[in-house]
C-alpha cells in the first residue's frame, strides 16, 4: 500500500456570513483532485467520489414540473436517487410509487429531473455499473417545519422496505448529494452542472474514497446522506448488533444498509438519532465519546454525561476508528475526531469569512494574507459551525453545550 493512501480524503467549506455561493463549490471540487492522493483506482475507475451540498432552492425551482408550484413561504427540498439503467420500463412505476409514498407522509412531490450526466468522463467499470441519476423536487406540503426531519426519515424507511431495486442517494430537508464511482476529476465532468456558475451552496462537504474493506460500487461511494469518513470503524459488529437490536425493540424494520461498509452504517445511526430529535451536533458528541475516562480536568457533570451515554446508548455510542468525520445536515457542519486521533483533522478560518476542514491543510487553495487562524483537532474533540447564527463553536464549548442540554439521567 502506498503510504499516501492508509485513508480516504475528506474535507468541507463553508461561508460564515451565511453567503452560498458558487465559488465554494469549485473550490471543493479543485480541493478534490488535491486529495487524489488519498483515493483508490483501478484501470481508471475510481473507488469513489461526492459532493455534499445545501440545497440551492432558487437553482432548483426551475425544474418544478409543468403545473406544479412550490405555495409562498415553503421550503423546496431535492432528493436524489439512483436507478438501475436498462430498467426504464419499470422506471414510471417506482417514480409514480415514490411519489405516492411522499403523499402518504404529507409531502409533496413537485416534479422529476434527470439529471444530465456525461458517461465519458468514467472508467470502463464506472460505466458499465453506471446508475440512472434522477432528482425528485419535494414540497413540503403538510408537514410542519420541525417535523420534517423525522418525516424524510419515515420516507426513506418505507421506500428501502419497498423497492429494493431503487439506492436512495440522499433525501433530506437542506441537502442534497452528488456522487459517482470515480476520481476527483471524473466527478466534476460526469455531472457538467457542478461547473454551472448558477448552481451555489453555503456549505459543501467533499470526499475521495480508498476501499479497504468492502469493494468498490456506485452505492458505497461517498459523501454519504449526512457524512463521510476517513478511515475505519473498528467496533462495526458491535455497533451493528446494537442498532439491529434497537430496531427489533422499536419495530424500526431495516435501518442499516444491506451490505453497507462501516461508514456507511454509521450515516444510517445519525440520521436515525437525528430523526428522533438529536441535532447533528449531540449525535456526534454521543456516538464518538472522547476517552473521558483518562481525562482528570473533567468537571463531574461531563463524566456523568458520558456515564448516562454509556447506559443509554451502549454500543450504538461508541463508534471506535481510527476515524475523522465530516457531517453537514444543513443546520450545523461537523468535524470530528474519535478518541484515538490516529486520522488528523484540521481546519482553517479566513478573513474573508470562510472555514474550511479536511484531511490536509492544503487541498484547498486559501491565499496565505487570508488566513486567520489554523488548527488541528485533538483526540475526541469536535469542531462546528452553526448556520443559523453563523456561529463557531469550539471543543470546550460544544460540550459545555451538550451536557447543559441533556438531563443528567436521560
């Protein structure tokens, strides 16, 4: 194995002035190919490559279909998904059950997209493996604002118990996903629009994979729905019994994903926690504990915070790598470090307003007179931003957070 390449390349940028912007994205996608050194290919396929997005509402509402219309004041949400190629008999069935499903739940389902791809940009296993890429444009309809979370995740539970045919990408309020089985480079010209100048994001999460321990396939590339990883999570059959054994409790049906890398199952448990009322912050604070155990400064409320996440949640709480994490959920970006902090995290702040996460402090092109402020994540501590008042939040301050928030005996 090439020294370079013991882990995946990840990293993310964001605007703090709450600013989307299409410069973000190409920035992410130069960052990319920086990270290529990270990333693993065979005969020119490439083990995987994504971008995480906020949704571009205004860049969107133009593929509404013809009659249909998002009511004044309602957000627009995409989904993305992938379809089986030489299938396009069935495909009006799934797309008509899909959008039947989203009804069920109170949404509504304002139109399908294909979504223009350039099949030359891929390797030749990339393309013959290739997937239909649509996108679904949701309304949503009656579902009240803070329960839309939890109604995307009941949507997404219902459709993967019915059409086991049909990878749901990502389906969520604020985000959307591209990904494709390729290189860094390859991604920006399979899907042409990301070069579209009209197409902006305040918040963008980016990712090269190296398989280590699953094959490669469209499905397992990431971004994930909410994350991505550097690295591996060693306790995987613990956190696996756990989840499986949560579903049985709740009458959840199938969580995890049918073959799932370890990555892969973990962006499943977050969106399941956050679905029942975790925000992107907490969850991760949870299910990657810092050793709290070996750490005497800590005051007496952290230990017994992380004495109550231990009861609680047991193995669905200590998700071990060594791994770095990157979530976004498009009301808090996440960078994450797991107690064994053997997969650096590092981040840079501007002063022009931007922070940027990955695993090299350099994929990404910041002019040195920009640079305010560099760092690098200890084990177990957590770096965030909060869209909402375009706020950093620090280690210290994010656990102060937590565990002011939380009942001593939940």
């Amino acid at each position: 194995m090439h020294p370079g390449r013991g882990g995946c390349g990840v990293g993310a940028l964001a605007d703090l002035g709450g600013q989307a912007s299409h410069d973000l994205i190409a920035l992410a996608l130069k960052g990319l190919c920086c990270l290529e050194h990270r990333g693993g290919q065979i005969e020119g396929t490439g083990d995987g490559a994504g971008l995480l997005l906020t949704t571009d509402e205004r860049y969107f509402a133009r593929f509404l279909a013809p009659g249909r219309c998002l009511p004044a004041g309602h957000r627009l949400s995409v989904g993305v998904f992938f379809f089986p190629i030489g299938e396009s008999a069935h495909l009006p069935h799934w797309q008509h059950e899909i959008d039947g499903v989203l009804r069920r739940h109170g949404l509504t389902p304002l139109g399908w997209r294909h979504v223009p791809v350039d099949d030359s940009a891929l390797g030749a296993r990339a393309r013959n493996a290739r997937k239909s890429v649509w996108q679904l444009l949701i309304g949503e309809g009656m579902v009240p604002g803070e329960e839309l979370r939890r109604t995307f995740f009941r949507v997404k539970a219902d459709l993967e118990n019915r059409l086991r045919d049909v990878y749901i990408v990502s389906l969520a309020p604020k985000t959307l996903v591209y990904k494709a089985l390729a290189t860094g480079e390859q991604l920006a010209r399979f899907y042409p629009e990301l070069s579209d100048p009209e197409l902006t994001s305040r918040c963008v999460v980016f990712h090269r994979r190296y398989s280590t321990n699953t094959f490669s396939n469209w499905y397992l590339a990431q971004v994930f729905r909410v994350l991505c990883h550097n690295g591996e999570v060693n306790t995987i059959k613990a956190n696996r019994s756990a989840v499986q054994n949560l579903c049985a409790e709740l009458g959840l049906g199938q969580v995890l994903m049918p073959q799932g890398s370890d990555s892969a199952d973990m962006d499943r448990v977050v969106e399941l926690l956050g679905a029942h009322g975790l925000s992107l912050l907490e969850t991760v604070v949870r299910m990657m504990p810092m050793a709290w155990r070996d750490l005497p400064h800590l005051t007496p409320e952290i230990v017994r915070f992380y004495q109550g996440v231990q009861r609680a949640l047991g193995g669905l709480g200590a998700w071990e790598g060594p791994t770095a994490l990157i979530a976004n959920d498009g009301d808090y970006l996440v960078g994450a470090l797991d107690r064994m902090g053997l997969r650096p995290l590092r981040y840079t702040i501007t002063h022009s307003g931007r922070v940027c996460l990955g695993s090299e402090i350099g994929a990404v092109d910041i002019p040195f007179s920009d640079v305010r402020e560099t760092g690098q994540l200890d084990p177990g501590q957590v770096f965030a931003v909060r869209f909402h008042d375009n706020r950093i939040l620090r280690a210290d301050d994010i656990l102060a957070h937590v565990v002011a928030n939380t009942p001593i005996n939940f």
